[in-house]
C-alpha cells in the first residue's frame, strides 16, 4: 500500500486544529451556540452515505498475475453505508461504534464484492458553536464475499484512523463530513491479496440526544 501525501496533510491538519485547545469552552450571546458548546449531549447516532476506494495492491494492482489483467485500482469502487452510535465522554473525547458495509463490482470478469464491517473508535473532538472538529483511531473487524468464477469469504480484523467535521444546524442535528483510511489483513483465496479496508470518503448526518 503506498501513502498518500494528500491524505497525510489533511490529517496532520485535523490533529493540529483538535489538539489545540481541547478543554477550552468559549462563550457564546446566541442561544443555539450557547446550547452547542455547553455539551448538553451525551448520545448521538449518525447514518453516513460512503464512496469507497481499494488500496491499489494485490489483484488491483498486479491483476495479471491473478489471471485478470486490465484491473485498476477504480475497478471495485463503489457505494456504501453505515449507522454510527456515539457516546460523548467528555466535551473533548468520543467513543463510538460503527456498522457499516460497502460493496464493489465491475462486469470485466463479473467481480462482486460485497464486505460489512464493525468498528470500536476513540476521537478527539474540539467543540466551537459552528461545528466541530475531530480526529479518531480505532480497530474493527471486516467479513467479505467475493463472486468471480467462485464464491469466497473472508474474516479479517483491520485498523483505521479519521478524520471529520460536524456541522452543527440545530443544537439537536449536525451534518457531517468524514475521511476514515482503514487497512487489514490482507483476504488471500479468491480475493487475489485484498486488503478490505481502503479510502472512505462520507457524508452524514447525526442527532444528538
């Protein structure tokens, strides 16, 4: 797997604006913000809308070697989705887990892949009346099934880091926007070295309570 600059900025951008401040609660006159910061929340539940990128390794790098040539790292993109419940520790730490999937086909050589995963996070967050900001880390555990000429499965755990932002809209409702870079044991088999983890790219929204 190669290490993407871009994505390495963006975090170390996320880390530097959360690890700032983390316990500082500024005032507020407005009402809403004063609500928001105040962290009168301790529960919140997301649902996210996902796009969903392969590392470009084993199968979808080297597909030849796999007697599928012509594969990219595009080949398997696709959609995905999932259910997040948090539990707001501290104004500046989270914990959350997720349940979620995505699923991966191309007609060239009639691949359909389809994985669902749990996950366990920790995130740090720095709260501000507009939105907050938050970076996280966590391991989860990934089942996938590949159709090609066969059927296969696969269990393997993962790890994955974050990064986000939640738009606060009401003091109840926030819409969120969130890059998590996930990697796991690479799926052997029928997956041609698959690591199932990847680029998610995420849209969301979340209600506190």
């Amino acid at each position: 797997m190669k290490a993407n600059p871009k994505i390495g900025c963006l975090l170390a951008v996320f880390l530097l604006v959360a690890a700032g401040d983390l316990s500082a609660q500024p005032y507020y006159d407005s009402k809403f913000e004063s609500e928001t910061i105040s962290f009168p929340h301790h529960f919140s539940v997301s649902g996210k809308v996902a796009y969903h990128t392969l590392w470009k390794q084993g199968l979808l790098k080297n597909g030849a070697d796999y007697g599928r040539p012509g594969l990219g790292v595009s080949s398997l993109s696709g959609m995905g989705g999932e259910i997040e419940f948090d539990y707001h520790w501290k104004p500046f730490m989270v914990f959350s887990g997720t349940l979620g999937g995505y699923q991966g086909k191309t007609d060239q050589y009639k691949i359909d892949l389809l994985t669902g995963y749990v996950l366990a996070t920790a995130k740090l967050q720095k709260m501000t009346g507009f939105a907050d900001y938050y970076v996280g880390a966590g391991l989860g555990g990934y089942f996938s099934r590949i159709k090609a000429e066969g059927t296969s499965y696969a269990l393997k755990p993962g790890l994955h880091g974050l990064v986000g932002m939640r738009f606060h809209v009401t003091p109840g409702w926030s819409i969120l926007l969130e890059d998590r870079v996930a990697v796991t044991m690479r799926a052997e088999e029928g997956f041609g070295d698959l690591d199932l983890g990847g680029n998610f790219v995420m849209l969301g929204g979340s209600h506190h309570f």
